[in-house]
C-alpha cells in the first residue's frame, strides 16, 4: 500500500519541490511496532528494529545509478494511483540481513537526516519475522501523480 | 447524523466506523492483547490504507486497520491460525465518519502538539 506522507513534512516537501536549495538527505528506518501510519504521525509513532546486524540506511537526495533513479512517466506500480500515467523513481534496493536475534518487521519509515522530520512511512502488506540468516530487501519509490 | 456516501480518500485518515469484529476479538487486555479502543459513543477507531504494493512488492486492497487503545494494530488469531490484523475492507463497514475530535484517539497515539485532524 502507498506509504502516508504525515501532514508535518508537506510544507517541507513543497518547499523542496518549488524552491530546490540544499537538500538534506533521507534515512530510512525499519519498525519492529505493529503500527498503521496515520497522517498525524511523527517520529515517536514508531520503534526502531534492533535486530542483529540492524543499521539505519541513508537515502542520498541525489539522482543517479546508486541514488534515486531519474525520474520516468508511466503506469503506476501496484496501482497506487488511478491516473494512467505517473511519475516514479525509485531508489536502489536496500538490503538486511539479520544475525543472531531476529525481530518482527512491520514497515519502515523515512526522517530527514538532520531534521528527523518524518517524510514518510509505510506498514507492510505482510509483516517480516527476521530469524537468524533471513534477508529483508526493500526498494523505496515515489510517485508523482 | 453519518453522511452514508462518504468514504475516506486520505492514505492514513483516523476514522471512526461500525463494523462486525471477528469472532475470537473481544474488548479485552487478558493474554498481553491490546483492548479494542472506542470512541465515547462507542464508535470502533481505525487508520485508512490505500490499497497497491508496498516496498517489498506485495500487494494489498484498501482497508481500514483497527486500532487499540495503545494506538497499534488490534491483531486476532486467524481461523487458518495465524496472527492477523484485524482490517475491514469497504464493503464490511456499514458505515463510516471522519474522526475529527483528538479526545476520540487512542489514548497511546495522542495528536502531536500543534497537529490537526480537520481536513
């Protein structure tokens, strides 16, 4: 399902949008707490996974072939929008694997990373229980319709 | 008085909804379950998900997740005996209202400082 973008970034996120200017990057975190997003939410509405070999990822604000990909129109992926034609991009896949002490994955959450400000969260369609071995991999996209 | 058209179109909208709970979900903190949260007029309370694919690439329909007085998810034990989230499509809520008023919301997920539920 589409992650919800909270009412608190959308001021940040049109600024971005109209006026560019230094932007600063994205960190990209998994939840271990069985949590719907909400477009009230913040930060404190989610617990950090701290599975085994666990680390927070960086979204670089940069297009490229190991950042976000250039941006492209077509139909949307996994229908997240009615229109018939969108703009995607999506970031290179993100990977964990966990160690010794597993976690149950619910979703993740997107924060500035010096703003901490919640730019986006989603909850997964199926929550993950990590054990020992097991590989999570997620490919962030967003859209433009 | 509920308007009976209307639907939720915000991914991520509190809403407050009348529906048929599954049978093995009970208003209930026994057993480390959450209890069900209520508004003060007794309405169910939950967090509308536009349906598509996620980040990992699975897909979901729209639904709206129920939620408990902790403000997570109210899970039940399935008949196929897995432990689900209790989520109502559409169609199984016989209706539905924006939750407008914070002192409706789950006392463990209170509206951050400076926060508006009204559209």
């Amino acid at each position: 399902m589409p992650a919800v973008v909270p009412n608190d970034s959308e001021p940040t996120l049109l600024s971005n949008l109209l006026a560019g200017g230094a932007l600063e990057n994205w960190t990209l975190k998994l939840y271990k707490t069985n949590v719907t997003p909400a477009e009230t939410d913040t930060i404190a509405s989610y617990t950090v996974a701290d599975f085994t070999n666990y680390t927070n990822k960086t979204l670089t604000r940069s297009i490229s072939g190991s950042t976000w990909s250039t941006p492209a129109s077509g139909a949307p992926t996994g229908s997240w929008s009615g229109e018939a034609s969108v703009a995607e991009s999506t970031y290179q896949q993100q990977s964990w694997t966990c160690g010794a002490t597993g976690n149950t994955i619910y979703g993740y959450w997107i924060e500035g990373a010096t703003s901490t400000k919640l730019i986006m969260a989603e909850l997964f369609a199926t929550a993950r229980t990590l054990a020992s071995g097991d590989t999570l991999n997620l490919t962030p996209r967003i859209g433009l319709a | 008085m509920p308007d009976l058209l209307w639907q939720p179109t915000r991914n991520g909208q509190w809403v407050k909804f009348k529906a048929t709970l599954p049978s093995g979900v009970a208003n209930r903190q026994d057993g480390g379950l959450p209890a069900v949260h209520t508004t003060r007029d007794g309405w169910l309370v939950g967090i509308f998900s536009r349906g598509g694919a996620d980040a990992t690439g699975e897909l979901r329909p729209s639904r709206v997740h129920l939620v408990a007085v902790t403000g997570e998810n109210v899970e039940y034990l399935s008949p196929a005996g897995k432990l689900e989230n209790v989520a109502f499509l559409p169609e199984e809520i016989s209706v539905w209202m924006p939750l407008l008023d914070p002192a409706d919301l789950p006392p463990g997920r209170p509206l951050p400082a400076g926060a508006s539920l009204l559209p």
